[in-house]
C-alpha cells in the first residue's frame, strides 16, 4: 500500500434490501455499465489505492473489475458457524485494518457511480492538514469522507451499521466544497436508477450524506 496517499475502501457489502428491482443494485446497468464499474472507475482514475469490501455474492461481480489483492471478501460465518456481524460500521472496519499501513482512508459507498476522481483527490488532500476531511457541494456534507492515519483504532472499532458520525463529532473535520452533485447521489431504490438516467446531475431531495459518516 502506497504510503504517501490515503486508500480508498470501497463498500461493496451491503444487501441492498431497499432497491426493490431484479438483482442488485451495484449490478444495474447505467450509462451503458453498471453501477459498481462506473464507481470503480472512478476509484481508479483517482489514482489513489483502493480495496473494495464486499460480500461473498457480490464478490464475482467485483473480480470483474479489480485484482483479487484490492478485495476483501467479508465471511458469511464466523469460527463458530454463527451469521457473521454485517453493517457499514463492520465492512468499515474490516476494510481499514486491511489496509492498516496506509496514511489515511476515503471512505466510499459503492453506489455512488457519479463521485468524480477529482473529488477524491481533493478530499485526500484535505487530509494532509485535517484528521477528517469530507467532499461538500452547495454545503451539503457528501461522500467520500476521509479519516487521517491517527483515527485507526477509533475506525477499526466500528461495529455493525455504526458509522462515523461519533468521529466527526470528536475531531476537527474539513469540509471539501466540490463542483461535483456526485458527492450527493447514490443508487438505494429503482427510482433512484431511474432519476439518474434521466438527469445524472440531479440528487433526490435529500441528505444522504450521513450514511457513511453516520
């Protein structure tokens, strides 16, 4: 892992229980490829270290896009055979302490297939001065929201869908305000894909951002 630059973990976990259409979500095709390619795309192009976090499902439809080495497949059991623990805060976790020796961390959900390379760089550069930095457009808090390497016992701590709202609440935070309404569009219903088609610009009327940051 790149010691000069903040990795990007990706979450690509999560069951998608609100989109109600066939499949998953991060499998819908939009703009010609799906959800997860168009996010991983972008990932890439940022030229930052990644490592997606997903699912033992969703681990085929990530092998498409990236190298066995920049994915960790969460169990679906424990040692004991017992469901093992699921939620943003777990993949969170799991996600940092695999990548425990880079400076810092972005922190992605995977359906968010318009966030720019742009605004990933411009968050991990943020955290050159700040322990937590997040992208903002129109002074809406959005994703991706990053955390310096001194956050990594607090970040490896998450359990189950607690996320890091109680982080931005503790530490300075840096807001990041991006040209980008990427920051603020995500893919949780068939509507959702669907307002995207139409106008990829266009977030729902509401703030999503917390999700990741809470």
């Amino acid at each position: 892992m790149n010691q000069r630059r903040p990795a990007v973990v990706v979450l690509a976990a999560g069951r998608g229980q609100r989109f109600r259409g066939e499949g998953h979500k991060l499998e819908q095709v939009l703009n010609g490829d799906t959800v997860l390619a168009l996010t991983l795309r972008q990932t890439l192009a940022s030229g930052l270290p990644m490592l997606v976090v997903t699912s033992t499902a969703l681990a085929p439809l990530v092998r498409r896009h990236v190298a066995s080495r920049d994915m960790l497949v969460l169990p679906d059991q424990d040692r004991l055979g017992r469901p093992a623990p699921l939620g943003m805060g777990h993949s969170i976790a799991a996600g940092v302490a695999a990548t425990g020796d880079a400076p810092g961390w972005l922190i992605l959900p995977a359906d968010m297939p318009m966030v720019r390379a742009s605004t990933l760089a411009a968050v991990a550069q943020a955290l050159e001065k700040d322990p937590i930095a997040y992208a903002q457009h129109r002074g809406r808090r959005g994703h991706p929201v990053g955390f310096s390497a001194e956050l990594f016992s607090e970040l490896t701590g998450l359990q189950g869908d607690e996320g890091a709202r109680r982080l931005l609440a503790r530490y300075p935070a840096q807001a990041v305000e991006v040209d980008d309404p990427g920051v603020l569009i995500d893919v949780d219903t068939v509507e959702d894909l669907q307002r995207l088609a139409i106008d990829p610009s266009m977030p729902r009327p509401s703030d999503i951002g917390i999700r990741t940051a809470g």
